[in-house]
C-alpha cells in the first residue's frame, strides 16, 4: 500500500510560521486531508481536497500538493495550535483508499 | 445534532473476538462512507476499514480476514466485528465520517472506544 512520511516533529515560536510535509511518490496525483489532534482527544479535519478548509478552520491554516510532497502551513502559530498533525493520503483507485501519515508534533516554543 | 458514539470496547484475550457499535445520529449510515481508524497506546493514527454508501467496503491489510465492518441502516449505526484478535490490535478504535463532496475526509469523529488485547 501507499506509504507516507512525515518529519516527526516541528517546533516553532508564537507568531512564526510552521510547515508540515507529507512526503509520497506522486502524491500530487492523489488527494490529501490533514488533522490535527491534541492529547486525549479526537483528531479534527483541518484540511480537505488538498487545500480547502472546513469552516471554522481559521485562514491561518492552508495546504498544497504537489509532485511527492503535500505541505500544510500554519501561519502565526498561537499556544492552541500545538498537537499532532496527521495527513490522510486518498485514493479511490488503490485496493487500500486510505492511509495516514505518520504525523508531526507541533510544538509551540 | 452531528454525533458518533462508539461502544463495545473492553480488555479480551488474544484470539477473542468484540464487535464495536458507532451509533449514528444526525445524519444517516446509508447515505455516507464510514470509517473505523484505529490508535495505538503511543502511536499514529491508522486506518482500518470503511464502507461506502453503496456497500462496497475496504480494510487495512492487518485485518483482512479477521475484521468485518457492517453498517444497520434501521438502527443508524455502524459496527466492527473483530475475531482473532491479537495483542497487536490494541488501540482506541474511532468511527468517523466522510462525505464524497470533501473527498471522503473525515469530518465527523467519535471519542473513541478502547480495546485491550492481552493476555
């Protein structure tokens, strides 16, 4: 099945941006969903179809996909948004549609 | 209101079997793909098993054959049968939702129901 790589962990200051990298073979040619999940709870969609956002998901959160790495970006990183971040790789043709990502903790200095 | 509830966790030995249940309110089983991922104590998330709104379904390679994920349209809810069971298959199990209009993300989750597999 597809397998999906992400850096393990990101850390960066209030203000300043965070990056998230999805790392797979072609993954431009599929279609990507990003979570993020704090402690103890359940995950909550950030991103869907690449770069769309579910509302009330503010505009600080976007994403791409693009050749073999899919990006979400964090722009001026509050305290909140620390918790672990997965991406869902989508593929209806494959016998396997859906794998995550090994995800990336985001720590807020 | 939008919810999941999963039920039917609990501690079991290795090569018992649980069925899991996702009660379903606010929108209906059949018109939807459900999912069933899975977290290790420690560990990322990992997808289990869905099916569409049409009933075609779809597992992880690790539970072939021993997972089968049912849905009860006059009940809402979903299900996951799970026999063999092994020390591997430890985890919080979430259901969740996914509508094709988003690409099947999943937009809707449980709190999650925990199975322990050990002796």
């Amino acid at each position: 099945s597809f397998v999906v790589t992400q850096s393990p962990s990101v850390s960066v200051a209030p203000g300043q941006t965070a990056s998230i990298s999805c790392a797979g073979d072609n993954i431009g040619s599929k279609t990507v969903h990003w979570y993020h999940q704090r402690p103890g709870q359940a995950p909550v969609l950030v991103v869907y179809n690449d770069s769309e956002r579910p509302s009330g998901i503010p505009g600080r959160f976007s994403a791409s996909n693009s050749g073999n790495t899919a990006t979400l970006t964090i722009a001026r990183v509050e305290a909140g948004d620390e918790a672990d971040y997965y991406c869902q790789v989508w593929d209806i043709r494959d016998d396997h549609p859906s794998v995550f990502g090994t995800g990336t903790k985001v720590t807020v200095l | 209101e939008v919810q999941l509830v999963e039920t039917g966790g609990g501690s079991i030995q290795p090569g018992g079997s649980l069925r899991l249940s996702c009660a379903v309110s606010g929108f209906s089983v059949r018109n939807n793909c459900m999912t069933w991922v899975r977290q290790a104590p420690g560990k990322g998330l990992e997808w289990v098993s869905l099916i569409f709104s049409r009933g075609t379904t779809y597992y992880v390679d690790s539970v072939k054959g021993r997972f089968t994920i049912s849905r009860d349209e006059s009940n809402n809810a979903l299900f996951l049968q799970m026999n063999n069971l092994r020390a591997e298959d430890t985890a919080v199990y979430y259901c969740a939702r996914g509508e094709s209009y988003s690409g099947y993300a999943m937009d809707v989750w449980g709190k999650g129901t925990a199975v322990i597999v050990s002796s």
